[in-house]
C-alpha cells in the first residue's frame, strides 16, 4: 500500500475514534453519570471499530458495483433485440438507395463528402438559452411552398394552418427521395404479364391475369407529427406514386410513427426474418428535421442540444433517405446488376452504466458477430459507416470498435462518421447508412459494414457484399480512400 493510502486510513480511523469519544465525553458530562469499565470499553472502543467495520464494508460495496460492469458483459444478450436471434436467414437484396443530406444529394456524393466531413455551422437564426448561435446541419434553399399547397389539398382538417416549419422541410427533402426509388422501382419491378386475346365459340376473349400485391411501401416519419399529418403525408405520397408509373394494384402504402433509430433498426430485424409466404419488396422511405423553432426548442428544453457547457450534446439536422429491398430468390427475367447483398440486422442492448471502454468492447463484439453470421472475414471488410457524430465518446467507440473487431483495417481511411457531417437526423439515420453501404459495395465489389453507435443503450449492426460472381478479382473495383 502507498502512504498516502495509509495516511488516509489513519486520519479516517483518529476521526472516527475522536468523534465518539468527544461525543461518549460529552454525554456523560451533560447526564452527570459515572460509568463503569464495561460501558467504558463498549462505548470507547467496540463502538468506534464497529463504524470502521461499516464503512469499509461500505466502500467495499461501492466499488465492486463500479467494477461490476467491467466484470460482467455489457450486452444483454442476443434475445434481447432480435426475433429468431439463434436462426440463420438468407440475406435481402438491397437494390437502390436514395438520400437528400446536407452533405450530398446522392450516397456517391456522401461518401465523398465523408472523405473529409464538413462540420455544421453556426445557424444565423437560432439561438440557445444564453443568446448564443445554435450549431446546426441543414440544406440551403429548400423550397416547402409546393409541399404545403399539396398538403392543405389532401388535408382540409388542418384549418388552413400550415404544418411547422421544420416538418415542411422534411417532406421537400423526402419528395426527390420517393420519386427516384418510385422510378427505380419501375425499372426494377418485373412486368406484368401481357394478356392475349383467344377466340373461343366465335367470340374473341382476353386472358384476365391476377395482379397480387408485389410491394410494401412504408412511410417513417416522426411520432411526434399529428396523425392527420402523417395521413396527409401518406395519400401525398400514394399520389406519387401513381403518377411514376405504379400499378395500384401492385402496391400497399403505410406510414409508420417511429419515436428514433431505435425503431428503424428493429423494423429492419422485422424485415430480414419473414417467413418466405411473407416476403414481398420493400420500399422505405423515411424523413425528418429538427431545423425549426420547434425542433430546436425540444433538444433545448430536454437539455440535449450541444452547446459550450454540453460537449456530449446533439447538433440539430434534417435529411430524407430510402432503400429498395428484394426477398431473396426473387425469380427475374435477368439479373439485376444493381443487387448487393444485405445480411442481417444486429442488434444488441447496452446496460445501464455501461463504461465507455466496456461499451467499445461490446460494440466491437457485436461487429464480430455481425460478421460470423454473415460469413464474412473481417480482414475482407472495406469500410465501416457509422452514425456517429460529433460527441467524443461515440467518435471513440466506432473508432475502437472497428479496430478491435477489423484489426486489417485502417480506421483514418477506412471509417466514416455521417453524424459528423449531418448532426442529428433521427431515425432517418438507420436508411442513410443502408444506402451508403450498399452503394460502396456495390462501387467497390468488397463487403461494408453500417454501424450504429448514436443511440444511448442500443446498438446496431449489418453487412453488405456484393453478389459472388460480382466480388471476383476480375471484377473487383478499387475502393476510395476517405482520407484522399
């Protein structure tokens, strides 16, 4: 033991003892009572070791339950999260992705955006509860006056009013979102068949082909929206889709109130483990923004806005993003070059009080086990995207994470951070990232892993690769450098 350990121990003991002697003295004083050796002895010597007994075991308490998380797995386990977590399920194809972020357009311009990550400015209207500039992530010159015309058409309950400013911004970036997967689904969708005309007892007949239900659109927005809004959002939407080309008949919409990533990540889980009867395509769109005075006045209020004094805190950001996924064994008239393979999703719950050298090695396990079952070497892994932003602790923790699971890989080149460059997009993150690594993918022909760190107790994790007559060394692109 150090010395100063055992100075401490010794003033703690003197303390003790001193404080029940003075207060034995006193007593005895004050009540005018002579006591005797026995009482004596209790009161001056069993009595004060008794209360060293008691804080020792006290501080023993203290720090084991600090050392308990380190002790034991930070993971809840497999079960916690996932349906079916023990069962194998063959992965979706994950066609086409689409995404408006204040660092791109497109996931190709994304990516290159992550190469060096541009972080949010000062936004020049809001302010925190000092006066002072809010850092925000938003798109400039985004126009939500066609957005409003549509929505006051399909929703005359609304009163005239017109929805939130930052509502309206979510819907401008999800509307090129929904139109371009709406077109890629039309050039993906395989074709009706064509209806003949027979000739039966001299009367010309044609063959009535059943159209069944091929795609499910789900629509995410943000539980905080009002119902008719979310209505409102879906018929626009419907309208859309109809317009691009889409039969009717071929396609069921629902909108989904999702309260944060949380919620993206498990419907992903949902998706990758239907029974084959099931499986339909799915298209999801998903959009959301905080750039407003209600969105801003939230992470304000519920003391989660970052700002000098909250290093940990949440930049404000908005973005739309959608993928189009295939069941597995699709039947096609040809192979479709744009399929990238999407394994299953991985999730993982974090304990409560979790540390953040415990919480990096779960992370890092759950890559390992994202891996596994995907049957994917990690020394193959080309690059790993990830949610996380600009708190310190979840830019460490992808960081270490992926180190530690990938020792192959170069995490200054070879990890991107999209919350960096797009604060806070709630659950529109999940699809962003989707979308990213599919694209890389399918750019590089090399497996990529979508992390997800931003959430405060949950945990995410999925891998993409590329078709296996795609991933060949004769067809295998070179993959970007993100430092370059």
């Amino acid at each position: 033991m150090k010395w100063s350990g055992v100075w401490r121990a010794g003033l703690v003991v003197a303390v003790v003892f001193a404080v029940v002697w003075l207060c034995a003295i006193l007593y005895w004083r004050s009540s005018g009572g002579a006591p005797g050796g026995g009482q004596m002895l209790l009161v001056l010597g069993v009595l004060p070791l008794g209360l060293l007994a008691g804080i020792w075991l006290i501080r023993r308490m203290r720090a084991a339950r600090r050392r308990e998380p380190e002790a034991t797995d930070a993971v809840a386990g497999d079960d916690a999260l996932e349906t079916d977590a023990g069962q194998v399920h063959p992965p979706l194809d994950c066609l086409a992705g689409a995404m408006r972020l204040p660092c791109g357009d497109t996931p190709d311009a994304v990516l290159a955006a992550l190469q060096a990550p541009p972080r949010p400015g000062l936004h020049p209207r809001f302010r925190d509860r000092d006066g002072l500039p809010v850092f925000a992530a938003y798109v400039d010159g985004l126009d939500t006056a066609a957005i409003a015309d549509a929505l006051a058409r399909l929703s005359p309950t609304q009163g005239g009013r017109a929805p939130e400013e930052e509502r309206l911004r979510a819907l401008a970036l999800l509307q090129p979102v929904a139109e371009e997967l709406f077109d890629q689904l039309m050039l993906q969708l395989p074709p009706l068949p064509v209806s003949e005309e027979r000739v039966v007892a001299g009367l010309r007949r044609r063959e009535q082909h059943e159209v069944r239900e091929a795609v499910h659109i789900r629509v995410l927005l943000p539980s905080a929206w009002p119902q008719p809004l979310r209505q409102a959002c879906g018929d626009w939407l419907l309208e859309s889709a109809l317009d691009a080309g889409l039969d009717a008949r071929r396609i069921a919409l629902e909108v989904l109130a999702m309260q944060g990533p949380e919620d993206t990540w498990r419907l992903l889980d949902r998706l990758g483990t239907t029974t084959a009867d099931e499986q339909r395509w799915q298209l999801l769109l998903a959009c959301d923004s905080a750039i407003g005075e209600r969105g801003v006045h939230a992470l304000m209020s519920s003391g989660r806005l970052m700002d000098s004094r909250r290093a940990e805190g949440l930049v404000p950001g908005e973005g739309a993003a959608g993928v189009l996924l295939r069941p597995p064994g699709t039947p096609e008239p040809m192979s479709s070059e744009a399929a990238v393979a999407m394994h299953r999703v991985r999730l993982a719950a974090l304990q409560a009080t979790t540390p953040p050298r415990a919480t990096a090695r779960a992370t890092a396990e759950l890559i390992t086990r994202t891996l596994q079952h995907a049957a994917i070497e990690p020394d193959a892994i080309a690059l790993v995207v990830s949610d996380a932003d600009q708190r310190p602790s979840r830019a460490v923790e992808a960081s270490a994470a992926a180190a530690s699971a990938c020792p192959e890989l170069d995490t200054a080149t070879q990890c991107g951070a999209l919350g960096v460059a797009c604060g806070d997009i709630g659950h529109v993150a999940p699809l962003a990232l989707l979308a990213l690594a599919a694209a890389q993918a399918r750019a590089s022909q090399q497996p990529v892993l979508a992390l997800a760190v931003a959430a405060e107790r949950e945990r995410a994790a999925v891998a993409f690769a590329p078709p296996a007559s795609a991933s060949s060394p004769d067809n295998a692109g070179e993959l970007p450098d993100l430092a370059a």
